[in-house]
C-alpha cells in the first residue's frame, strides 16, 4: 500500500483528487493537510511516498515545506493553477507539476510514473542492503596476514594488507595511505596492481587501488563511485565496473 499525501488549502482541489485517485484499482493510504506546519508534522510521523503539494497557500507557499521538512526519499507532484513554478519545480526535483484544475489523466499518469520510480528505488535500496551485507558479513581467517614490502630510501618497510586503505598513483610515483600516514613509492600503480591485485585489493580507476575491507558502498550511476569507511568517494571507472563487481561478488567468502 502506498503513502499519500495530500497538502491543499482548497477543500474542493483536494476532494477532487481523492476522488480520481479512488477510482484507480490500487490500495493508497491517503492523509489529507491544508497548511504546511501540518504537513511537516504528517511527513514525520507517516512517512509518506508521495505528496500532492499545492504551492499556493496561506501563510506559507507549498516550496517551502523543502525548507522546513526532509524530502529527500519522498516523491513530489506540485499542484497549482498557475503555470510561472515550472522551472522551481525542476530544479527541486520534483517527481512531476500539474496544473489546476486536475484530470483524471494527468493524476493516473503521474501516478503510473511514480509507481515505476518507486519500484527502481526499492531495487537500488536492495542492491544497496545486499552489497553492505556481502561487505559486513566477510568470515574471518586464521591465515596470517598478508603483507606489501615496499623500498623507502635505503630500508624496506613490510606493511600488513589489513592496514592499507588504498593506493593511488601519480605517473611514475604512487602513493600507499595506511590508517596512519602515507608512502610514497618510486613503483608505478601498474607494478602495484601485478603485486598485490586479487582477494583483497582491486585497480577501479587508473589511479586507484583499493582495500576491499574498507569499501562502504557503491553508487551505481552515470558517474558510479566507491565510498570508503574513511569517507572517500573515488571514481569507478566504467570500463572496470563490470570486473570489479565479479570480483566483489566472487571473492565473498
């Protein structure tokens, strides 16, 4: 069942609407709220998926309820009978923008939309929860850990692959940052990625290699990044994506 809400100050709009959305074969919970204050109460306690927001209202207009309530996993259809919010309403993001009076039309297509959006969210949201899972979830070993030397000056310095957090070159040079300080090494990511590449460490971008226990989560997009537990994001290579997931999936042990 989905989560409806509906902020209109006009009580005929707002009949009107419940009334198109009843004849829809689909099971809504719907809340009915004629001011913003009471909207941004209704948003907290329901947690709606869908909010039919007119924009003008008394005492406050319906774009700001963005300042006054978090929408972020919230879809948005702006309600109004003027036409000048098109371009607020993009830049807000909003799911879609309708012009008073409404159609049946008008709400069931938008509604056909947002059930389509709502269903890729859950699937992202479940991709989500089940790399975290393949993440948290890792056995422990009782293999003694496996280690980088690397040449600094004139001494070696062995470093244990559970302290290192990623490898980032720079042309000729690359850089080793542990959980402590960084190394500079005169090997180039290419002899890194030869050394170390395999159970627990993958190349994603030209200039990355990371620790697989410090990978967070991933974010699947026109410009997909791996976030680390230290707060990082750095850039997935497209080219990489699809190896780099077999490798999470695969070497899940």
């Amino acid at each position: 069942m989905y989560k409806l809400l509906i902020v209109d100050d006009e009580p005929n709009a707002r009949e009107m609407l419940i009334s198109i959305l009843m004849v829809q074969q689909e099971a809504f919970d719907i809340v009915v709220v004629d001011t913003i204050d009471k909207a941004v109460r209704s948003i907290a306690e329901k947690k709606p998926d869908l909010i039919f927001l007119d924009i003008h209202m008394p005492h406050k207009n319906g774009l700001e309820l963005y300042n006054e309530a978090d929408l972020s996993d919230i879809k948005v259809v702006f309600t109004t009978a003027f036409d000048n919010y098109a371009i607020k309403a993009i830049k807000l993001s909003a799911l879609d923008y309708i012009l008073k009076p409404i159609g049946p039309n008008e709400v069931w297509s938008i509604i056909d939309k947002f059930k389509a959006q709502f269903q890729k969210d859950k699937d992202i949201r479940a991709q989500h929860e089940l790399l975290n899972q393949l993440l948290s979830d890792r056995e422990t070993t009782t293999d003694e850990p496996k280690q980088l030397v690397i040449n600094l000056e004139d001494t070696k310095l062995v470093l244990k692959f559970s302290d290192i957090i990623r490898l980032q070159g720079d042309r000729n040079y690359t850089k080793i940052i542990t959980h402590d300080r960084h190394y500079i090494s005169a090997k180039t990511l290419k002899e890194f990625e030869e050394m170390i590449c395999g159970e627990s460490f993958f190349r994603i971008h030209k200039s990355h290699i990371v620790n697989r226990s410090v990978i967070q989560s991933i974010r699947k997009s026109s410009k997909p990044y791996v976030k680390l537990t230290t707060g990082e994001k750095l850039e997935l290579s497209r080219l990489r994506k699809a190896n780099f997931f077999d490798w999470l999936y695969n070497n899940h042990a």
